[in-house]
C-alpha cells in the first residue's frame, strides 16, 4: 500500500468486485487485478497464481479532479484489463463485470 500512497496524494480507495480488485488514489493512479492462469498451465496444479494487473496513471496537468479522476483513470486502466483478460484467454472463464465502480 506504501507504493501507492507514496506514488501520488489523496486518499487510497480499495475496490472489491469478487473476482476483480482494484486500488486508486486520487491523484490520478489505479490498477487493477484479476486472476489469470494462461492457457496451457492447469489452474488447479499451478505451483504460483497468475493475473493479470494493470496500472494508468495521469502524467501533467488534468481537467478532471478528485473522484471524477480517480473514476475516469480507474475505467481505463478495467476497460484495458478486461480486453487483456479476453485476449489472453484467461483459464479461469469468468465474465468480468461491464464496469467497476469504487464505493467510498
């Protein structure tokens, strides 16, 4: 948690969709999480787990500030996630949720 709060100023914000987690601050950084086995290693015998996590980040000045920033960089950094997730062909076949919302 240090990386992040160290990384930009605001308030840290965990996100906890079940299968999806996230962390933002409101400075303008987010990433997300979601497990991920890739194809051809068995979910159930993998000695180490997999994921796929994604990170966005405002570099310079922003129009949007607060909650507005921290939605806006958190969306991008799941809508990355979740084409990544299809892609890659993720063992685990959930279907990601449409959209992620932090509720603080």
């Amino acid at each position: 948690m240090s990386f992040y709060t160290g990384k930009r100023d605001g308030e840290l914000v965990r996100i906890d969709n079940g299968f999806v987690k996230a962390l933002s601050v409101s400075g303008g950084l987010a990433s997300v999480y979601v497990p991920c086995t890739p194809p051809g290693i068995s979910p159930d015998t993998a000695v180490q787990s997999y994921a796929l996590i994604t990170e966005a980040r405002t570099v310079g000045e922003t129009r949007a500030k607060g909650d507005e920033l921290r939605q806006a960089v958190t969306d991008f950094a799941y809508a990355i996630t979740r084409h990544a997730y299809a892609a890659g062909k993720c063992q685990e076949a959930k279907s990601l949720p449409p959209d992620i919302k932090s509720t603080h």
